[in-house]
C-alpha cells in the first residue's frame, strides 16, 4: 500500500476472498464475482436503505448458496467475493465507470457519487485486485501442477429488469470471438435437452470485452475451456431452488465435460 494511503476494511471487516474446498479434486473451478452483499462500514452502506441493498442491484441473489452446493457435488473449488458489486464490480474492468457506478437501474447510489481517484484506487486495491489475485494464483498454481482447469463462472440474473419479465431461465454465455466455444455449446445442448427449461443462448446477457473481466482476463487469455453460468433469481432464492440446481449443475457440467474431450 502506497505510504498515507487510507485502509478502506477495517481489520475486523471479513476479507473479500471466500475460497472453498481449495483441495478439491475436480476439473472445474468455480467464481462467484457477485456473491455477497457486504458494505465496508467506512462507506455506510453507500447511502442505500436495506431495502435497496437487498435488491439484485447490490449481489447475485441466491448465486453464493448454488456455488457452494455445486462445489461440494463436484468437488470442485470455488473463489466467491464477499462484497457487494455497488462497492466495486469485480466482473468488471476496474478503470470503467460501471465498476463503481453512480446509477444502477434506476437506483441513485449516493456513496459513488463524486468519488475521488483515491477513493476509486482504495476499492480496487482492497477489494477487487485481492480476488482476481487469488483465482490467478489458483489457475497459476494448476497449471504448474500439469491441473487440467475448465473455469465456470457462476451469476444469477433479476426476472424483471426496468419492468421487462424475463422468459429465460437460465443463460449460457459467452463470448462470439473467443478461440473455442464447444464447453458453452455442448453445456447449451444439455439444458435444452431437459425438456423443462427455458434455456438462453447469450440471453440475458452476452460476454465482450467490456461488459465482463472474469471469463475474458481468466479463461480466454489463458485458452481455458469455460462457461458463464446466469440461473434466474427466483428459481434460486430459497434453499429447495438452490439445491435443485446444484444438483442440475453437477450432473450436467461433467457429462458437458466429458462430450468436450470426446468432441475434436
């Protein structure tokens, strides 16, 4: 840390960096950029009533529960952040606006209004330079390990977004111009073929290089196989959703696996 730069977490405040099962023994490694909804005391809640910091605008509802009950079933690890993405969107490149952002949806987020560049740097410094830090480390480590890694990068999407209700239920995504996009076309296959699912492709969003980080700085600079997961919020929002999909996910994601090592 820079000399008289000033500690945005408190030390008694938890470390964005949740790791899970960091022995885990599958291929797959899981991110969980949205997880928590945590704000540094420093910034008192950022203006927001509890109402709003409950909302998706804050975290990926329901996404944190999934991952950690997909990690378990798969054996896999997990990196999932801890604080909310209105502090610092850590699926986002840092040096862009939507990183810390003044608006979201229709939301006024006063604590990022106005910000000072030090203020901005305290953020990423402490928050998300620490979790991209890790998962590097943690591909790093594989990779000098001779680890095969397929990264799959877990989010959850809002039903309604600005009054328009979602018809998808769950999402791949990914990006058009990556190298190799067989993982995300294969995992697509499957959920389709499930016969109860509306299953999008590239639907509700679509990865480029400026409306994610994780999938474009840790799976395509890497040539990783991947996929970003978006499961619709109230499927997931209670235990009985999140445990039905886990268990979806961990029967899926390896057969999807298996197809990708047979399919040249």
């Amino acid at each position: 840390m820079a000399e008289g730069a000033r500690r945005l977490l408190a030390p008694d405040e938890p470390a964005p960096v949740w790791l899970l099962r960091s022995d885990g023994r599958a291929d797959f490694v899981l991110t969980a950029d949205h997880a928590g909804r945590a704000i540094p005391c420093a910034l008192s809640d950022l203006g927001l009533p509890e109402s709003e910091r409950l909302r998706h605008i804050a975290w990926d509802i329901g996404i944190a529960a999934v991952t950690e009950r997909l990690a378990a079933a798969l054996d896999a690890v997990a990196v999932m952040q801890r604080y909310s993405r209105l502090v610092i969107d850590c699926n986002r490149e840092s040096s862009v606006e939507a990183s810390i952002p003044p608006l979201s949806e229709a939301t006024t987020i006063p604590g990022n209004i106005g910000l000072a560049a030090e203020q901005r740097e305290a953020r990423r410094r402490e928050i998300f330079a620490p979790y991209h830090a890790a998962i590097a480390r943690l591909l790093d480590a594989r990779r000098a390990a001779g680890r095969r890694t397929v990264l799959v990068a877990m989010h959850s999407f809002t039903p309604i977004f600005k009054g328009v209700p979602r018809r998808v239920e769950v999402g791949v995504l990914y990006n058009p111009d990556a190298r190799d996009i067989r993982m995300q076309q294969i995992l697509l296959e499957l959920l389709r073929a499930e016969g109860d699912l509306a299953a999008g492709d590239n639907a509700p969003y679509a990865i480029t290089g400026t409306s994610d980080y994780t999938v474009p700085a840790h799976a395509q600079r890497r040539g990783l196989p991947h996929v970003e997961i978006e499961i619709r919020q109230d499927l997931i929002a209670d235990p009985a959703g999140q445990s039905a999909w886990a268990a979806r996910l961990a029967r899926l994601l390896p057969l999807a696996d298996r197809r990708l090592q047979e399919r040249p």
